[in-house]
C-alpha cells in the first residue's frame, strides 16, 4: 500500500445504478505547522496502511492522498474519502489523525457532502461512483449559486446549464464529480475534478468563465489543487 492506495471503487459493470446509492463523500485538507514537529518512526508509512486497509473493510474508500503544498500557502495535504455512511466516514478520519505522520496535522478546511441528483444534468453521476479509477491531478472546490437562481423558470436555467455542459464537454479526460453539501457545510455543491494532466483543470475553468451560468454563482472558493500521491510519499510532503 505504500506504493499505491487502494481505492476499492464501485465497479462500472457492477450492474448497480450509482444513483440508487447512497454515498458521502468528505474532503480533507490539512497543513503542516510551521514550529517543530515530532519527528516519526521508520513504521509511520505502515501505520497509516493498516488505517487504510482497515477503512476498506468497514466500507470507507480513502480516493486519494493529494500533495496540495506550493499551491496555497496555507495546505499541504487533501484527503478523499467516501463511504455510504458518514458516521464511519467520520470515525475513519479520526483514525487518520491518530497516526504518526498526521499527528501534528492542522486541519486547514473539510467538507462533508452527498449524492443527490445533479441540477444540470438528472443522469449524473460523480466518477467516483461510476467505478472510474482516480486520475493524477485534482483540483476541488464548492459553489454556491445566486439567490436568484432556483426561482428562475426551469427552461431559462436548462438553457444556461446546457451551454455550459457544452463548454466543457470538449475536456474529454477530465472526470467530474458534482456532489451536494446542502446543510453539510457552507456551501450547495462540492466539485472536484480529476485529469491526468494540470494544464486540463486550468483551462477547462477558464472557459468555463465565458457562460451565462457563471452570472448565478455567489461564491466559487477556497481552490484545492494537487497531485495524488502514495503514503510512502507522505512523509517528504508533512515533514
């Protein structure tokens, strides 16, 4: 496990409709501090395997591990994690932070969030959920939209989501992953984004700028970006 990290996704040919689930997801962002830190033992990696392994067997999935240091001056590492109960999903964190190399880990932000039916498209389905392997770059943010948006008429809003699937539908390597957060946290949807290449999240966001649904958004930040990485990494990223 030290050399990859185990993602135990829902299979695509599963024949169960991911829509029909009911899945949490949770994403975590921690930084090191910048005072002394303790320093961990050669078993560090292997501790935080067993956590891994452990949260698999009581249906907690950890996506990923992300190196976000360099992009904020505030984080270092993202955690992905998801599950079909959120209270498991909790305690599985917990158990994160218990270990060594997360021991003097601040968190910096979290945001719990769950599958509901997409707005702009009722056939979604977060890639996550799709049985879709995780790709080498992330980048996660929430959104919330514009007091005015859900009192618009329906027609007006499909348009406005069509045209603007239709800006991003070009972006053929990067897996979505919309999922709301009403009530979960301060935000109406979590969206993170997956490609193999950076350059992919860069400019998809920045077309995605030039649509009429960009006018009904209220708050689009805090950005997490970064590269998915193994455990054995870990301890270069913390220390």
């Amino acid at each position: 496990m030290s050399s990859t990290v185990p993602t135990h996704e829902p299979s695509a040919d599963s024949g169960i409709d991911p829509n029909l689930l009911t899945a949490y997801a949770l994403w975590a962002v921690f930084r090191r501090p910048l005072g002394p830190i303790h320093t961990v033992g050669d078993d560090a990696v292997a501790e935080l395997d067993a956590v891994v392994t452990a949260a698999a067997d009581r249906g907690v999935t950890i996506r990923g591990f992300y190196d976000v240091s360099g992009f904020r001056a505030d984080a270092d590492v993202m955690i992905w994690l998801h599950g079909d109960d959120a209270q498991a999903i909790q305690a599985v964190l917990r158990e994160i932070r218990r270990t060594g190399l997360f021991q003097d880990a601040e968190p910096v932000w979290h945001a719990m969030a769950m599958h509901r039916e997409a707005e702009f498209n009722k056939r979604h389905t977060p890639a996550f959920l799709r049985g879709k392997d995780p790709e080498a770059w992330i980048t996660v943010y929430p959104f919330v939209r514009s007091y005015e948006w859900y009192l618009l008429p329906e027609e007006e809003r499909s348009t406005m989501l069509r045209d603007h699937g239709i800006a991003g539908a070009k972006y053929r390597r990067v897996l979505t992953n919309t999922i709301a957060t009403f009530a979960l946290s301060d935000y109406e949807w979590i969206l993170p984004l997956e490609s193999p290449d950076l350059v992919d999240l860069v400019d998809l966001m920045r077309d995605l700028r030039y649509t009429e649904a960009r006018m009904h958004v209220r708050e689009e930040v805090p950005f997490f970006t970064g590269r998915r990485v193994t455990t054995a990494e870990l301890p270069e990223v913390l220390s």
